[in-house]
C-alpha cells in the first residue's frame, strides 16, 4: 500500500451520481464550491459498488469542522476520540462530515495501545490507511466521478475479501471491535475473510475483554437484527468472538439439552428464528422486537441449563425465589459484560422466570384466565411461541410486540400533565393551586 491510488474512472465502475442521496450531493457540492475537497467515503461507496442501497451517505472532507460549521446553519459538532459534523435536513434525515484524518490517530505508526487517543486531521491516503478494512476505505469524488482507492478495496470487491488494512495483529490491537467488523462485513455480503485476517482474529479474539461493555453491546446488537444473526453466529464461534461477548455460554456450548440437542444447536435454531422475525417485521414494516426480548431469548439455553428452565412446575414464593436468582445472576453476567440498563435487566429476568408456566400452560387455545391477566403474559407468551418455534419447529404465527396499553396510558396522561402545567407556567410540581411556590404557600 502506498500514497499513489488507484484512480478507477466512470466507465470502469458501476457508481453514478443520480444514485447518490441528494442531501449527500447537497452538501458535498456546497463544500466543493467554497474550495474544499469532498469525498464519498466509506460503506456508502461499498455499497454502492455493489449494487446495494447504502444505509448512510458520510463525507469525508480537508475542511475543519469549524469550517464546516459555518458553512452549515443546521448542523452540530459530535464526539469525543475525534470531531465530526452532523447537517440535518428535513424528515429527520442527518448527513455526518467528517475531516479527512491522519495515520497517528491509528496504528501503522501510531502507539502499541488499545483506543489510543488523537485529534489529527490527515490527507486522503492516511485516512484510507487508517481505517478498518479494504472494502471502507474507498473515495467517490463527485466532481470526476471517479473512485479513488488507496489500499486495493476495488480488488477485493471484485473478488469478495474481506481483509483488515496493514498488519492484522496491531490494527486488532489499536481497536478491538474491528475483529468483529471483519465477521459482520463477510456474512452480510457472503465474502470470505482474507487468511491472514482471519488467522490474527483467531490468535486475539480474547483482546475483545478489553473493550467498552457499552459498545460491544451496540456492536452485537447491530449484528443481532442483521438478519443473517445465524451466519454471524457460526462465523463468530469460529472466530472464538461469541464466546468472549456471552461468556456465560464459554463452558456450556457442548452440553446437551433436554431434547438430546447440544447447547449450540439450541443457539443455532434460536438464531435462524431471530432472523426469520427480523425479515418479517422489515417485509410488514412493524417495528423490531425490544433489545432485552431477543437478549432474553438468547439467554434461554443458559436458563435451562443453569436453573432447569424449562421443566420447573413453580407457583407464588417459588417462583419469587427463582426470579430472585435469575435477577442476581443476570445482574453478574451479562448485565456486567453488556452494561445494560437497569429496567433492561428487570424485562430479561421478567420473561425467563415466567417461562415455566407458560410452559406448564402451553395449550394457547385455552390459557387459564388469571395467567391471561397478568402483566407480562403477552410478552411471555409471544417469547414462548418463538422458543417452540426454534426449538420444536411449531410456527408463530403473532410476529407483533404486544404494546403495554397501561404504560402508554400512563405517558400519555404524563404528557398531558406536563403540557397542562407549561401552559399555566408553573413547575410540573408546583402543584394546582395558584399563589404558591413550589407548592407552598406565601
């Protein structure tokens, strides 16, 4: 890899400007005519090359981001490790620019050390050498309509590669989660990870520990509602990476269920059914499930395997205690290992504790109506449906989140509170009485 790019021209690469968003044109045009270079950059270029409909337009730019700022009204400077732009436009939509950055910010030069911090802008070959992989680090420039490809991204599209930029071993150690990046750009596109690119994930999947719980959260859970969950699955496991995100599944993967089937295959089924709920609800344009519903749904093996899940016949103080041990051990897991919210926990152990008597009860022509009445029966019960299916092959047929119509009530009637109180401008907890403060009287 050198400074000197590949100049691909119009009539040798399938990208027209007709195909990219006009926002994205807008701005870039904006940024050309007051003497800044403007590039395409990214998965919108990837994408676009193969023929797909990029999910984002980002920009890639020598202009500063005060510089950007002045040049657009509506938009605001984000991040901390390094500054973008984000310009929005009409119906929530927001193009992200950023300035072109340099090599020091990464690894091929830069120190041996994970996330090491640096604010340096760059020049179009450092910032194509510094990101993650081959296929990301293609230009689109507007005004020649050309590709300007750096580190052969060209190549491996043509091919179908996936291969991490520079040495594998210390881009991984810089940034982690570029390991997953690898997996999640080969399944989604059915490319195949370049061999050494897949040895040094191999050899430093466990760095993954090293990583915010927070953002291996968001990572997974982008991989979770892909749609090929079940192909990221496998890859992963191959890869040693699903274990390090669920280490709760490290000693278990191997054991067998209570159908003969191993843990893995479980997981497998349960993956495949993930994907078959996520392509329905995109197909209907219904919203996706909750993030706690499928991390429940991904922990019920471990349930099972952990606290005989499946098989417990438990009512009222019993089934207190076991919802009890399933909380605390959440808790000491996966809360920990994704940094999950507090109510997120609450919803996980809510939906594995009640499973037994949805099991129990499982005839859904004649659910007993005292289960029908408890709060969380919906929930439960869609959860259910979807566990039969993966694992006994039952079909659900409900694909819909069952809204809690007593929460909504309540923000609804919350909302209306809080107008009432703005329009007679006086604290929300002020009280109703006129010619007090905070409640008080004079």
């Amino acid at each position: 890899m050198n400074a000197t790019p590949n100049i691909i021209e119009p009539s040798e690469h399938p990208i027209r400007t007709d195909m990219i968003d006009d926002e994205a044109l807008h701005v870039m045009r904006k940024l050309n005519r007051a003497g800044f270079s403007s590039y395409l950059v990214g998965g919108g270029v990837r994408d676009l090359y193969l023929g797909k409909t990029p999910k984002d337009f980002d920009i890639g730019t020598d202009a500063r981001p005060g510089q950007i700022r002045r040049l657009f009204n509506n938009s605001r400077t984000i991040g901390r490790r390094f500054r973008l732009v984000q310009v929005f436009f009409k119906n929530r939509k927001t193009i992200e620019v950023s300035t072109l950055r340099s090599l020091s910010e990464h690894d091929i030069d830069g120190p041996e050390a994970v996330l090491a911090p640096n604010n340096t802008y760059g020049t179009p070959d450092e910032d194509a050498l510094r990101r993650d992989l081959t296929i990301n680090a293609l230009f689109y420039e507007i005004q020649n309509r050309t590709i300007i490809d750096y580190v052969g991204g060209v190549n491996d599209l043509d091919r179908g590669i996936i291969r991490i930029i520079g040495a594998a071993d210390r881009r991984i150690t810089n940034d982690p989660v570029r390991m997953m990046r690898a997996v999640r750009h080969s399944v989604r596109n059915h490319f195949m990870v370049e061999e050494e690119s897949w040895a040094a994930i191999c050899r430093n999947h466990h760095l993954l520990r090293l990583c915010p719980p927070s953002r291996l959260r968001d990572e997974t859970l982008n991989d979770i509602y892909s749609s090929v969950a079940a192909e990221w699955f496998e890859l992963s496991l191959d890869g040693n990476l699903f274990t390090e995100l669920f280490p709760i599944y490290q000693e278990q993967l191997a054991t067998k269920m209570h159908d003969g089937a191993s843990c893995r295959d479980h997981l497998a089924r349960i993956f495949l059914t993930i994907d078959r709920v996520n392509r329905q609800a995109v197909a209907s344009g219904n919203h996706r499930q909750p993030d706690y519903f499928f991390l429940a749904f991904l922990l019920i093996p471990w349930a099972e395997i952990s606290f005989n899940l499946v098989e417990l016949k438990l009512k009222g103080p019993q089934l207190y205690q076991l919802a009890k041990h399933i909380r605390e051990t959440v808790n000491q897991t996966i809360g920990l290992d994704f940094n999950l919210r507090r109510s997120t926990r609450q919803e996980i152990t809510t939906l594995l504790a009640h499973l037994p008597l949805l099991h129990l009860n499982q005839n859904e022509n004649s659910w007993p109506k005292w289960l029908k009445r408890k709060s969380y029966f919906k929930k439960c019960r869609l959860l259910y449906l979807f566990y039969r299916e993966a694992i006994e092959g039952v079909e659900a047929e409900d694909y819909n989140y069952p809204v809690d119509e007593s929460s909504e009530k309540h923000k609804r009637q919350r909302s209306k509170r809080s107008k009432k109180s703005r329009r007679q401008g006086r604290p929300a907890f002020s009280g109703s009485k006129r010619g007090g403060v905070f409640g008080f009287k004079r």
